[in-house]
C-alpha cells in the first residue's frame, strides 16, 4: 500500500462545482421550501389531471410499443427542469400505467390506496427516515414497534410476541422459514445455523404447505439451502383448503422416509381461491410433531380488523409466525408488509451486532435497534403509512372495506353461478373468484383453454378491464381479484359482458380459422 494519500492538497483549491446555481433546486431543506412547494403542486396538478382522464384501468399498450418510445431517451441529458421531466414522464409512465382504482380492475392483489397513506409516503420520503437504528429514526422506530404491537395484538399473541416490518409477504416468508430452519436445527442438534452454516442433515428437513400455497414457500426453500424438493405439497379439499387428513398422512410418509418435518405453513387467503387453511387442527398436529407452524395470511391478515369475518381467522394465533401484508387488504401503497412471531426470542437468529451501527452495549442500555431483527440494514419507515391511514380513520373502516369487498365477492358468485355460459370453480371464503367461460358443453379442454386465453388478452388489449389467469388442474382459467371496495355487482356485471364478448368474437374467429383449416392442413401434407 501507498503510503501517499489519494488526494493531493492542490486538488483541493478548486472545489467541483464553482456554479452554486446547478444545486440550487437539487436538496429538499429550508432554504428551497419553495421551490419544493411549486415541484409538488406540479407533481399534484399531473396527478389530478390524469385521474380525471383515467376511464379504463389500462391503455391496452403492447410492451414492443411502448419500448420504443424509451428507445431515442438519452438519460445523459436531462429535461429543461422539473415541467418538461413530469411531462415527459406523463408520456412513459402515467399514460400506459394500471390503474388499481378503476372499478374495472380486477386481476391481482392489488389495492386502491387511502388518502392519509400517500399524504405518509411524501412525509417520509422527505425526511428519508430510515428505520434501522435509532439514531436513524428515533420517533419513528416507536411508531413501527406500535403498529407491530398492534398487529400482534390483534392476531391474539401474548406479551411474548414481537415482529418486524419486511419489503412483503415473500420477505415474510422467508424470514419465517429461516426462522424455522434455525429455531429446529438448534432444537435437534444444538446446531447454530447462523454460525456454523447449514447441519448436514438439514437437508432432511421438510416443509409442508397446501397445493395451492404460494411459491415464495419454495423460493425461501431455495435460499435457505434446502432446495424446493424440501417442500412437500399437501392436497387441498373441496374449498381449495389444505386437507387435514393428507397432512397427517405426509408427515408420516416423511418420518417413514426418514425426513424430519420441519414446518407446516398454513395459507390464510390463498392467492388464487381466498381459500383459509383449517389453522386449529394444523396447529394441533404442528405441536404433536414438533413442527413450527407459520401461518401466511398475506392475503387474509384484512381480516384482522373485520368486524363481521374476523372468526375465518380463528386459530391463528397459535401459529409460531405470521405474514400480513398490509399492502393487500389493508389499503396500503407497497411495500407495506410485515412478519409477526409469537415468541420475541426466535428473532434473534437475525441479529448482528456491527460496531458502527447496532452494537450490543446499545442493546443492553435498552435503545431500540430494528435492525436487530430484520434481514434488512437501510429500510424506509413504510409503517408510517399505515399509522397515518389507522391515525385518521381507525381500523373499522378498514375492516369494513375489506367486508365490503368479501360481500361483493359472494354476490359475484351468484352472478356467475346463474349464467349459462360460465363455469365456476369454487364458492369465495374472501374475494377471489376462478371460472372460466365455457359457452358449449362439447367444447374440448384444449379449445377451452385457447379461448379463455385469448379472452385475457383482448380484454388486456382493450384496456376496459383487467381480470388474472390461472391454471387449475392444468386447465386454463380467468380470475377476479376484488379488493376495491368501490366495485360494485355492476362493474362485475360489466366486466362479464366484457368477457362474453371478447369470448363470442375469439370463437366465431377460431371457427372461420378452423374452416380455412383443411385446406392448410392438405398444403402441408
Ligand atoms: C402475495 C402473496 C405473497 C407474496 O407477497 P408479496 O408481498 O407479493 O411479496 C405470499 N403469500 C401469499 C398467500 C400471497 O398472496
């Protein structure tokens, strides 16, 4: 190594920028309240502009067309200033964006936002608060520890219970099953995973989750080192639950093998049906065999403060560790999200205490780090959000949105239920719904499948609405998504018209396609 310094002291009498005026407007601070004042009421005017043109969810774009229009951009060289970006930024981002609060949007786990929420997110994005340490944060770490305190509370877990928010359900997930992983290894073994890396007989460990979980299970099998072959799918019953019976039998199979059950994972509000696991008796075998139970309720945690289906969620609070993302049914903007554990003690397998930052003599004289028990450093105050929308409205008004759109689902099913031309696969216990159109009983799976694909797309094409798809059984289905209270029996009805239609005219081209068929097929031959 050098022992010269990098710099030398000449380089130091010309500073970088001899123009104060190119950083004038650049910083957020006092002396450009102004400016700032005039960049948000333009920000605020393109808003308000667009939302009062927005009259389908989408535009229908192709991502080949709206490719090129960020193919001639040369990020080198910026806009004229803040007017000519945001109208640049209308051209690319607002006119083709989705819009989650159009009535007509009905695909995933997307939510209109509330107002105090977004009021929250320019709050924090101003002060860039970040809620590692304390002494990154101070009041706003509280606010976190409360809204988790609450949480906790309100899925029933005693003063034991703590928690941390996380970037969403997969984060959750994962931190749950790493959880797991450890809190076992150590059990069995008195094997610190954390230290020592993985036991070498950690790939014996098996994870059980319904059919129809979601596949962040499998993915944090991946990072935890225990591959996806350590996740074993249990079959659901008629309601797309996890059947009970064929959860026993799995375990025993496993143990037969010589594999060691380490967790079941009990989805509350599977993505695709809505469909809650039986979390009572999936608790009692979980303790019988020795396994942590996590319950995801990344979808089903808006039951949390429903006043009237509160009782889906019955048993949950026996689960070792708990996924919500708030950013799904409790009307917040992403990320919002967070991981509850039953048991403060289970987190630490998380912590680190690095000297600069976190470290244990702080610990002992009782600040509170969050670092301590997230898998992220530098992580935004997205809590504040969700405080300011709790702060302004109160939790019922969540519980009653979420009501809302559990009402409308179960009004939907009967909609889709009476009409000839759909098929519908299961009864909604919250707010999804999987059917497929299916105008003529003879028509084959494949020529099903084809058309309700195509469906999709051209309703996607148009913009006027959007609704999922997904696969059961292999076949091809459509799915709505309802988790916007505003939508209404008749927007359903619209959005079904929408899909007959675009399902009529696939099939009379599909026809006119078949009939030029022969002849291609003898060209060929
Ligand atoms: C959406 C979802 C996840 C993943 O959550 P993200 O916030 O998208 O990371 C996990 N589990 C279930 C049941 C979900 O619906």
């Amino acid at each position: 190594m050098s022992d010269q310094p990098a710099f030398s002291s000449t380089s130091l009498t010309t500073p970088p920028s001899p123009d104060a005026s190119k950083t004038e407007h650049l910083l957020f601070k006092t002396s450009n309240l102004t400016h700032y004042r005039s960049s948000l009421l333009q920000g605020l005017e393109l808003i308000e502009t667009r939302m009062k043109t927005v009259n389908r969810p989408f535009s229908g774009i192709l991502p080949r067309e709206l490719a090129r229009q960020f193919e001639n951009l040369d990020l080198d060289r910026p806009c004229t200033g803040i007017t000519e970006a945001l109208a640049e930024l209308d051209r690319l981002y607002l006119e083709d964006a989705v819009y989650f609060h159009h009535p007509h949007y009905t695909a995933h786990l997307n939510c209109p936002v509330t107002i105090p929420a977004i009021t929250a997110e320019l709050i924090q994005a101003s002060f860039n608060t970040s809620v590692d340490t304390w002494d990154q944060s101070g009041g706003a770490t509280f606010i976190e520890q409360r809204l988790i305190d609450w949480t906790a509370g309100r899925i029933g877990f005693g003063g034991d219970a703590d928690g941390v928010f996380t970037s969403g359900g997969t984060q959750s997930n994962l931190m749950a099953m790493l959880l797991a992983r450890d809190n076992l290894s150590q059990h069995l073994w008195q094997h610190s995973t954390r230290e020592r890396g993985l036991h070498p007989d950690a790939h014996r460990f098996r994870i059980f989750c319904s059919e129809v979980s979601h596949f962040s299970i499998q993915k944090a099998a991946a990072l935890l080192g225990l591959g996806y072959d350590a996740v074993v799918p249990v079959p659901f019953d008629d309601y797309y639950r996890m059947d009970v019976s064929a959860l026993i039998q799995a375990v025993e199979t496993t143990r037969t093998q010589g594999l060691l059950p380490l967790a079941v994972v009990a989805t509350a509000g599977t993505t695709d049906f809505g469909s809650i696991d039986p979390v009572t008796p999936i608790a009692e075998i979980s303790r019988r065999e020795g396994m942590w139970l996590h319950v995801d309720a990344a979808y089903g945690c808006g039951l949390l403060t429903s006043s009237r289906h509160r009782h889906l969620l019955q048993g949950i609070e026996q689960a070792d560790s708990v996924t919500v993302d708030y950013h799904k049914s409790f009307l917040q903007p992403v990320s919002c999200s967070a991981l509850l554990v039953g048991n403060r003690h289970n987190l630490g397998c998380v912590t680190w205490h690095a000297e600069y930052l976190n470290p244990l003599c702080q610990r002992e004289e009782g600040t509170p780090n969050l670092v301590d028990k997230s898998l992220q450093t530098t992580r935004r105050f997205d809590a504040l959000k969700l405080w300011l929308t709790l702060r302004t409205h109160g939790p019922e008004r969540l519980g009653d949105a979420f009501d809302q759109v559990i009402h409308l689902a179960r009004q939907a099913y009967l909609l889709l239920l009476s009409d000839n031309d759909i098929e519908i696969l299961h009864q909604p216990q919250l707010s999804t719904l999987v059917f497929r159109y299916r105008p003529d009983m003879a028509m084959s799976e494949p020529a099903l499948d084809q058309l309700n694909q195509s469906i999709r797309k051209a309703l996607m094409r148009s913009g006027e609405a959007m609704v999922a798809a997904t696969r059961v059984h292999n076949r091809q289905y459509l799915k709505f998504t309802l988790l916007n209270p505003d939508t209404g029996i008749r927007d359903i009805q619209a959005v079904l018209r929408l899909i007959k239609r675009h399902g009529a005219e696939a099939r009379s081209a599909s026809s006119n396609e078949s009939t030029l068929q022969p002849k291609e097929v003898a060209h060929v031959g």
